[in-house]
C-alpha cells in the first residue's frame, strides 16, 4: 500500500486505480462500524461517508501520505470534520437548531464526557489536545473515528500496547478536565 501511495503521488494514474479499492474496503468497513456505533447519522450511509472522505483527499492541492499509517490518521480526520460539520449544521435554525445531544456517542468513546457535551466542543478540545500532544490526540482520532483496537493502533503508531493504553487514560482525564470547564 505504501509503494502505491508513493507511485500515485508522483503521478501514477495506474496506481491510484490499483489503491482505491484496497483503500475503499477498508474505510468503508471502519465507516459502517463508526455508523452503526453511533446514532444520529442515520441519513448518512457508510459509502457516502467515505465518498465525502475521497472527495477531500483527492480535492486536496498538497497531499503527502506517505504510509498506510498516515492515510488511516488523515481518513480519521476528515471523518471527523464531515461528521462535525453535519453536527454544525443540524444545530443551525434554518436545520431545527437546538442541542444535539447523543449519549451513545458519549459512551461509545469511553469518555467521561456530560452528556450535554456537543461534537464542536469536542472537536476544539481535541485540536488542543493535538497541539499539547500529538500522539495522544491521533490514539482517541484512530480508536474512536476509525475504530481500531488497542493492538491495531500500537501497531500503526509503532509503540507499544501499555504505551496506547496509558496515552488512553491520559487523553480521557485531560478531555475530561477540558470539557468540564
């Protein structure tokens, strides 16, 4: 997967074409889990998430992936924003307004978060979270958003499972400390 990200950077039609449908698979399988996890989606399909997702990677002037590590981190991310963005737009008057509450999805990211908590406090808590620290912040994106075990983000991250867990526990507590204030 890597040699294909590499050739499609450099302009290999062929590769792209060879990369799509290992891609595809399995981001639409991550998206149909993070789906079915979490009510409040119900309009969005698995595939459409992940079409959202390939518009942006491919609408991208600069893009630099270099690894399948790198592409899963990036796909996280763009599925959160499009996840947020729908949030966002939910939330505006001409949309019904109000607050858009979802327990399941607090429980399913096993945080510690209240239950009035909505996803753009969310989301500015773990941009700060990245910026005080990286790694912690990409383990919540690829175990929440992406939906991987423990063991499958240590192997994508390189460091040890202890390593995964603890950074775990501190992001929880430090989104916990966050979003309470």
């Amino acid at each position: 997967m890597t040699q294909l990200l590499r050739q499609w950077q450099q302009g290999d039609v062929q590769a792209l074409d060879a990369l799509l449908p290992l891609v595809y698979d399995e981001l639409r399988r991550i998206a149909a889990h993070e789906l079915r996890s979490h009510r409040g989606h119900d309009t969005l399909q698995p595939t459409a998430l992940i079409n959202d997702v390939f518009v942006r990677l491919l609408g991208a002037e600069q893009l630099d992936i270099g690894n399948r590590r790198h592409l899963y981190t990036t796909a996280a991310k763009l599925m959160r924003q499009i996840l947020i963005d729908r949030a966002r737009a939910q939330l505006r008057d001409k949309r019904g307004g109000g607050q858009w509450q979802r327990a399941d999805f607090i429980e399913a990211m096993a945080l510690p978060i209240e239950q009035n908590t909505d996803l753009p406090a969310l989301d500015q808590a773990l941009s700060a979270l990245g910026a005080l620290d990286a790694r912690m912040a990409e383990i919540v994106e690829l175990r929440y958003f992406v939906g991987l075990e423990v063991g499958e983000v240590a192997v994508l991250l390189g460091v040890d499972e202890r390593t995964v867990y603890r950074d775990w526990a501190m992001a929880r507590a430090w989104l916990r400390q966050r979003l309470d204030a």
